[in-house]
C-alpha cells in the first residue's frame, strides 16, 4: 500500500493500521523526513515492512519517480491512498490569489490524479496487474454537511468536491481492470491540519455540533480507509466519517 501524505495525522495512522493488515507500506512525504521516519520505524518495531519516500504530489515527474522506487523496493502495489492535501488560511473568496487557488487544486486534485494513473497502469489487469484499490481522502467540506468551506476554505471545498466527481468517474472507468475505488469523508478531525489552516481551536468548537459529542481522531479515518481497502465488493462508495453531522 502507498500512503500519500503518510508521515502525520490520518495519513500516518492509516500506514500504521495497513501495516497491523499485513501490507508493505510506502509512506510518502513532502518535506517532514523525521516524520515519516518515525512512521516507518513504529511499522518495524512491530515486524511490519516499510519506506519512506520523500515526493511532491503535484509534481509529475515527482510522481513517477515516487512509483517506480514502490516498484523496485516493495514490489507491485495494490492499494493506493490519496491522503496528500493541503490547506490554506481562512479567505473569502474575494480576497483568494491565483496562485493560492492553483497550488490548492495542483495538491489535492492533479496530485490524486497522476498518482490515480501511476497505480491503474500497475493494477489494471489490461497491464498484467492483479487489480487493487484506490481510496481517496476527501471531506465533509465537498458538500452542503462541511458548507463547502464557506468563508473560511472554498477552495478547498472546492478541491475535495472535485475529488467526489473523480471517485465517482473513476470507479465506473477502471471497474473493469478489476480496480475498486471508493472515498472516505472526514469531518472535523484532530490533526495539525487546522494549525497549520489558522483555526487551531476548530476542533475544540466542533464537539458542540457534532452529534457523538467528540471530534475523530486519526485512526477512525484509517479504520474507515481500511474497510475500503479490503471491502471487495464496493467501489464507486463514499463512506462519511464526521461524528453525525
């Protein structure tokens, strides 16, 4: 299994998790090698198998590059997690640069996409692959239940919906070479995501909303991807992770 975004938060706990299911994991990384080091050798510790790889989703050749070090050092993959995404400082739409709104959709919708491709030519069994899966992380925020991000994230609304569209699509177009693809989607979840969005206190002010009265927590999402991962009739799915809303 490759883990996007694999060294922190949902990403680490869902490696952790595989690793417990008996899968090799390859635990991909933008810039935090400590992180992913420590995922790595938690994964070991208990006798599992896994590596860091250090790779920028939204770069093509990154990607590519990213693939064939899973192909040489863990073998052919058969699940793919697009955990990798980011998000921005609270921002009305009026006051969003290009260049915000374009790193937001090159993160967390090509990125999905190219590493979406890399896997189905490794899976697909039109390539001599043994099918798989694909889980992709998206969020409450892709529709009216997350309220789209409004005032504070539309973009990335706007991203995740994307995702929803992409699950759907390409649930249909890869069913064929024996690929399922489904998507998980998060509520309010207690990650550094919101430190690092501006809105530390965001999970704190969401227990009074959210009907099981707590926020989740990283391994409820990794549950919930690894259900996915071994449901071996569903594709096409979207399972909702959000406490109720």
């Amino acid at each position: 299994m490759l883990v996007t975004g694999g060294s922190r938060g949902i990403g680490a706990a869902t490696c952790l998790m595989a690793a417990k299911h008996g899968y090799a994991v390859a635990v991909n990384y933008h810039s935090n090698r400590e992180a992913a080091d420590a995922v790595v050798a938690a994964i070991e510790k208990d006798g599992g198998k896994a590596l860091a790889i250090q790779a920028d989703v939204a770069d093509e050749q990154d990607v590519v590059r990213l693939f064939a070090t899973v192909d040489d050092k863990l073998g052919r993959i058969t699940a793919l997690v697009n955990n990798a995404g980011i998000v921005d400082q609270p921002a009305k739409v009026a006051d969003m640069a290009a260049e915000r709104v374009a790193r937001m959709m090159s993160v967390n919708v090509v990125g999905p996409f190219l590493c979406a491709r890399e896997a189905i030519r490794r899976m697909g069994t039109s390539y001599g692959g043994p099918g798989g899966v694909i889980v992709n992380v998206s969020s409450a925020a892709s529709h009216a239940a997350g309220s789209g991000g409004a005032n504070t994230y539309i973009d990335y609304g706007a991203s995740k919906g994307a995702i929803d569209t992409f699950t759907e699509g390409l649930a249909k177009e890869v069913a064929p070479e024996q690929i399922r693809v489904s998507a998980v989607r998060p509520g309010v979840v207690d990650t550094e995501i919101h430190a690092s969005g501006g809105l530390p206190d965001k999970p704190e002010q969401a227990k009074s909303v959210i009907p099981l009265g707590r926020v989740g927590q990283p391994e409820d999402i990794a549950e919930a991807i690894l259900y996915l991962s071994e449901a071996q009739f569903t594709t096409g799915a979207f399972l909702d992770v959000d406490g109720g809303v």
